[in-house]
C-alpha cells in the first residue's frame, strides 16, 4: 500500500483520452469506485467530459473522462472533441487508453498536442484478455513508436486487472496540492445530470442506427424528499419519424425504457423513484450551435 507523510498532499487532473470503445468510461469507473460514466457497446457515448473524484485522507485524484477521439463530421461532434483539447490543456497526468485493434488513424494531430504538452503520459493498453500470443508487444511496439509515454500498463478493466498499478504510477507522479474539491464529493456534475445520463444510456441499450445519436435527454423537474425523487425527463429526438420509433406501438418502448431507467436511478440515488418522461422534437439540434449551447454542450 503507498504510504506518505501526513503533512504531505497530493492533488491533481487526471484526464482519460482515447478512441471510441477502448473502454475510458468502464476504467474510468472502476478507478473512481463508483458508476459516474455511462457505457454502452456503442461508439462515442460519451458526449460530455465527465469528473470522478477518487479521495483519500493524503491525495485527491479528479479523474476526468472525455469522448472518444474522431474526426468531426458536425457541430456536435466539434463539440465534444473541444472538451477533449481542453483536457490535454489542464491535465497533470494523461492516461491514453488504447486496445489489441485501434491505430492512430483520425487521430494523428491529437496525438502530436499530446507529445507536446510536456504532460507525463501513462500509456494504457486495455482488454488484453482477449490478446492472442505476441499481440500485446506488437501493440506496445506500435504505440510506443507513436506517443512519449512514461510508463506502458496493461490491463483489463473488464476483469480489474492491473488497475491497482494505474493507481500507484498516478500517485507516483501527483503534484503537492491542496484539494480542488469537497472529500466528500463524487463529482462535479449534478444530480440532474446522472439522471439525464442513466437515460440516455437506456435508449442507446434499446434503439439502433442513428436514434440513439440523435438523442439528448433534460431532466425538466427534479424534486427530492425523504423517500422518494420525482423527477420529469424530456426526450428531444431530431425529426418526427425517431419520435414514433422512441415511442414504438402503443407506447411499448418508452415505456421499456421508463422501466429500465428508474430501476438503475433507483440503484444510483438509493432511494424509489417516480418518473415521467416526454418526447420532443427539436429539429437537426446536432448541427446548431444554440441549440447545442441549450444542452450545455459549451466547453467554454
């Protein structure tokens, strides 16, 4: 276990980055402890940058997990990626995760801001449970020639494996800080926001092609008391046609995922939950920038 002195503590922005599917936000869980990022099979889940807190009497460790690195076909898109270039700029420690099957292509200029922000980088290769013999030092060969990395760690974050040692070259390499944030904390984001999240990750685990994309879920009513939230969703589709798909015959699959929401908001806040949820149409709101500033996709 690491030990320091007491009058020592460290602090510091630990940012996850890499491509889409290679597993950021189910490491990013397992280091925080608990369910502060969505995950699904799908590619780029993620949409915000999303902060865990990982605390102890002698560290604070924010952990920050971004959306998948891609090329940006619109405004959404552009968005999401500037959340990603802000964390290169504020991070103490970047954590690169990559896998057995990804490659730098789309992301070579990332890669090249990565090189040079003088960050220390911990090169972290994922899922290697499913590595076939010499895989893994041909993978480690490839993204060693490619990005300056202190450290190579392979893992399975599916399995837990090796996580304890991500911990250990963080702490080894943590500024002497005070804590940014309450101890008390687990993130930085609202209550508000893990609801609208755990939603969203329901209809990209019910709906395929392009539906789930078009979605964004805002948590219009969100009361509290002593044994139960009630809480009111808006579901904002881009055309009328994914309306009748998210609603389905008779009601049938909004009311799936009704049901699937609150049993895991149930999960996460501990207490029942009552939930109403509405869908809407907000036309091609992916390609505005207003309308994307609406939904708080404004990095700035």
């Amino acid at each position: 276990m690491f030990k320091m002195s007491q009058e020592k503590h460290q602090a510091g922005f630990v940012n996850i980055i890499g491509k889409p599917n290679v597993g950021k936000s189910t490491l990013m869980n397992i280091l925080v402890g608990e369910r502060v990022s969505i995950i699904t099979s799908k590619a780029q889940t993620t949409r915000h940058r999303i902060v865990g807190l990982t605390n102890s009497e002698n560290y604070q460790i924010v952990f920050s997990d971004t959306p998948g690195m891609l090329k940006p076909q619109y405004e959404l898109q552009k968005n999401m990626m500037s959340f990603v270039n802000i964390s290169l700029e504020d991070a103490d420690i970047i954590l690169f995760v990559t896998d057995l099957y990804e490659t730098d292509t789309d992301i070579e200029h990332v890669i090249e801001k990565i090189n040079q922000s003088g960050v220390p980088v911990l090169l972290v290769i994922n899922k290697i449970d499913l590595a076939k013999e010499g895989q893994l030092e041909e993978v480690t060969a490839y993204w060693t020639s490619r990005i300056k990395s202190e450290v190579v760690i392979p893992i399975s974050a599916v399995e837990k494996f090796n996580i304890e040692k991500i911990n250990q070259e963080i702490l080894d390499r943590l500024p002497e800080h005070p804590a940014f944030y309450d101890k008390e904390e687990l993130s930085d984001r609202s209550e508000r926001f893990f609801a609208s999240e755990i939603i969203r990750e329901k209809i990209f685990t019910n709906y395929k092609k392009e539906v789930p994309y078009s979605t964004e879920v805002s948590i219009e009513d969100f009361k509290e008391d002593a044994t139960m939230i009630r809480m009111r969703a808006n579901i904002f589709v881009e055309r009328e046609s994914q309306k009748g798909i998210l609603i389905g015959e008779k009601g049938k699959m909004l009311k799936k995922v009704g049901i699937e929401s609150r049993e895991e908001l149930e999960k996460f806040f501990g207490k029942k939950v009552f939930l109403e949820t509405f869908v809407k149409v907000e036309q091609d709101w992916r390609k505005n920038k207003s309308k994307l500033k609406k939904f708080g996709y404004d990095p700035t």
